[in-house]
C-alpha cells in the first residue's frame, strides 16, 4: 500500500515515525480523521480488492504496517551500531581481544558474528573467500558492516587462480579419489581457506579465528588442523561446540531477537545442506539422510540428467603441460577459466553426478550427493594421457599411493610433511605428463577417444602385430616367462614332494 495515496495515511505515517510525539497526540490524530471518512473499516471490509489509490482501506492493516516498519527501523538501528569490544570478558575458549571469522554472509554465520560480540567482546574481522561458489558477495559485506565490524576488518578475497592451481591441480596431479568414488571437491577447498584466514589474524593482529563447521563434520578438523599447522599457538573458536543454540528454532530466535534479518526461505527447513566451490557443489542432510531413498532432479544446479543430455555426443580436445590442463579446443585458458569452461561442457552432458556413502574421519557414515561436472572430465582426459606418458613403474606406485593421498586430503592433512613428500613424487612425475587427449563427452560418459605426445612412451613398431623391423625378438619372451615362474614350479614341485 502507497502511504502517500491518502491524507490519512499521510498522517499515520508521519505519526509513526516522529519522536517528538506521544502515544495520545497519535491517537487523538488517527481520530480526528476518522471522523472526516465515516464507516472506513466497513468500506474496506466490503472491497478487499479495491485498488491501492482507493479512498477504502483497512485501519487495522495500516498499523500492522506501521508496527512493521517500527520493527525494521529498531533492527535497522541495532545493526547499524559500530560495535565496541568489551575487555576483559571470558568466553568459553577463554579471553580473545580480535578473531578472524570465515564468514560466507549467509544466516549461520552471521549469527556466529553476533555470537562472538556477544559472548567474547571481542572486535571480529570477516574473511569471505570467493571460491567461484557462484554467489554474489557484496551482500556479505553490507552485513558484516551494519552488524557493527569495521569496513578495515571486512576481506573479501577472490581465490579462484590460486584455488584452483594451488590445490585442485595439484591433487588431479595425483589422481587423487577418495574411497573410489569422491573426487574431495569439499576436502581441497578448506586448507586454502585456513591458510587466508591466518594469513588475515597475522596481517591484523588477530589472536583467534573461529569457523561455522559443525561438531559432527569432517569440516571442524580439516579447518582447525589447517590453522595448527600455521600458526600452533592460534586459539580457536568453533561456535556448534560451545553454544547452546542446537536447534533451528533457538538459532531464528537468537536471530529476531538480534536483529538479524532472515529471508522467509530461510524460516523454513532446508531440504539439504550444500556446499559449493568452482571444483564441486555437494548436497547433505535432512531430505538426503535416508540413503534408500532417491534425490529430487531438481536438486541440482550445474548438470543436467544424463536422460536430458544431448543426443550427439561432445568432442573435446584438452593439452596437457607438466600434467596440468593449458589449453581447450586450442585455447590457452587460465586455471579458473579452464575449470569453468569444463564445467560447463561437462553439466551440458550430464556428466560428474555422485551418490555415494562416505565414512567421515569423525568416525560415521555420511551420504553425499555431488556435482563435479569439470573436474570427472579432467580427471579421465588426464589419467588417459599418463598412460602413454608415464613408466609402468610410475603408474603403478602413483596407483600405491594414491588412496593413503587422499585420505590425507580427506582428513584435513594438506600441510602435512608426508603429503608434501607425496607430492614431490607426483610433481617429478608429472614434468613428463605432456601432450593432447581427444574426448567424447556423451549422456553422462567421458570417453577417451585419442591421445598424442611428445614425451610418449608409446612405439608402433613394438607394439604392432605386423612386421617390427627386427625391434622385438618374440623368441626373448621364453626366457622371461620361464625366471618369471621359476619360485611357482619350484613352490609345486617341493610342496608335491612333500605330501607324498
């Protein structure tokens, strides 16, 4: 309704909003216009369809919206109040003077934000990552600001380059899948994390960071072993663990209460959790608990279903430089932009969805749903080109220890000296990993289709059934096959002579 429509809601409005007013003046001022518009309620009452211009309204409604605008105003002015760090106040992880938040400026973390104010005094920087989730993030800081932080303690960081050759090619470097399935879109993205935001306490003087996982998650320990292993004397806040507001209805009212606004959507139970970076976007809990039962298709968000998919198959060509992607259909890319446009032409043909059980390091089972449309296209076109790049030998001790890898990624264990060491190995062995894969993506498939390098191991005149020039003497072979199997007829011939 348009106040401006009608001298009475004029006055109403102004009523509302003046100070220097009381509750009588208002009153009296309601009633002597309601004597000039007699029967108004009734009028109203009887054209519930009229049009906003109209002389009828509803005096009951007009309040409620002036109560409402009462109600946002007073919110508005209590965000909007700088925010004073009180000394000397104890939280349960002990006294904190200045914490950096990882704080995606979404309704969870925004009630951590309050929460620290309120329960550790403490001044609080924000640190939201942009991970190519596919969100805007202005919002994030327009929040953090009318929740009191100060527009220095507010970073708003574009990761994405550094994300994804940093961290996603170098774990693809190792064909790294997690209990044969999980291709740890989630797992890689929480040490880049926790490396800015101590990077942030360090550059500010920060003596904590805290973070928005739950005590039930793999996330809590990735985040927090990340932070050790940065800076060991850090103090860490995780807010699920210390609070007592566990359940939805006790974190909206905290919410109300506070003055932090919360979209109507969010009043509602999520029928999932997610998660989402520019490697993977993943899906748990509430709807997706029950592992019987099937998701929803209109779930996702970066594929569609293999069923929906084209009917003519996709033909891509991906050059590969010291193991990592460099150019697609003859366009050198950036890391980011290489993983987008893969993404893109992977969800375009239904390729990269995930329904798996996992075991959580915490020590459950967890159903997840994924969608890694660009990086299963990376990891086929890429393992396909090692295989006329790399030794025998080299594929298979990369097949060794390529589980105990990712299960180090999986646990938080990034900065560890062992997955350093892992790495080293890998990275050798990638200098070789050169050259051009030829894929057709169809329904859901990625099918390698051709392969050529510079490097490759791969020679025709070995391998050829037809006529080699003299290069294999098939007669060699004899000789091999029989040390080859010299401890099994000396195994059978002894033990056969033994139970006689």
């Amino acid at each position: 309704m348009s106040f401006s429509t009608h001298s009475l809601k004029s006055a109403l409005l102004v009523s509302s909003f003046n100070n220097t007013k009381n509750t009588n003046n208002k009153r009296l001022l309601v009633a002597k216009k309601k004597k000039s518009i007699p029967n108004a309620t009734a009028s109203s009452s009887s054209s519930s369809s009229s049009s906003p211009s109209s002389s009828s309204f509803n005096i009951n409604n007009i309040n409620k919206n002036i109560n409402a605008n009462n109600r946002r105003s007073s919110n508005n002015n209590r965000l909007n109040k700088k925010f004073v760090p009180m000394a000397g106040k104890v939280g349960p992880s002990g006294e904190v003077k200045k914490v950096v938040l990882a704080y995606s400026g979404g309704l969870d973390t925004s009630i951590i934000l309050k929460w620290l104010q309120d329960t550790y005094g403490c001044e609080v920087v924000t640190f939201t990552a942009d991970l190519g989730q596919g969100e805007e993030l202005g919002p994030a800081k327009v929040k953090a600001l009318k929740m009191g932080v100060k527009e220095e303690n507010i970073f708003i960081v574009d990761v994405r380059e550094e994300f994804v050759k940093e961290y996603v090619f170098p774990m693809f470097r190792a064909n790294a899948i997690y209990e044969g399935t999980y291709l740890l879109g989630t797992s890689i993205a929480r040490p880049l994390i926790s490396k800015k935001q101590i990077e942030i306490a360090n550059q500010v003087g920060a003596d904590a960071v805290c973070h928005g996982a739950t005590g039930k998650g793999n996330d809590q320990v990735r985040f927090e072993i990340g932070y050790y292993a940065l800076k060991p004397d850090v103090k860490v806040i995780a807010p699920w663990r210390e609070w007592d507001l566990d359940s939805r209805t006790k974190l909206l009212a905290y919410a109300d209460k506070n003055g932090i606004p919360v979209a109507a959507s969010k009043r509602q139970e999520q029928p999932y959790s997610t998660d989402a970076n520019l490697l993977h976007i993943s899906y748990e809990g509430n709807a997706l608990e029950d592992p019987w039962e099937e998701y929803l298709e209109d779930m996702f968000t970066r594929s569609v279903s293999p069923e929906n998919a084209p009917n003519e198959p996709t033909y891509i060509e991906l050059e590969f430089e010291k193991g990592d992607p460099v150019a697609l259909n003859g366009e050198r890319l950036s890391p980011a932009e290489m993983l987008t446009a893969l993404n893109k032409l992977g969800g375009d043909n239904g390729i990269g969805r995930l329904d798996i059980v996992e075991s959580r390091y915490v020590g459950m089972k967890s159903r997840g749903v994924y969608e890694t449309p660009g990086g299963t296209v990376l990891l086929a076109m890429r393992r396909d080109l090692e295989s006329i790049c790399l030794d025998r030998g080299e594929m298979h001790y990369k097949d060794e220890i390529m589980p105990k890898y990712a299960e180090l990624l999986y646990n938080g264990m990034w900065f560890s000296p062992e997955r350093e060491m892992m790495q080293k190995s890998i990275d050798q062995a990638a200098q070789h990993v050169n050259g051009t894969v030829r894929a057709k993506l169809y329904k859901g498939n990625v099918m390698c289709v051709g392969r050529k390098s510079p490097t490759s191991l791969y020679d025709v005149n070995l391998s050829t059934f037809e006529e080699d020039g003299g290069a294999y003497d098939q007669k060699d072979a004899a000789g091999f096959i029989k040390l080859n199997a010299l401890r099994l007829r000396t195994l059978k011939r002894r033990r056969t002579d033994a139970g006689k």
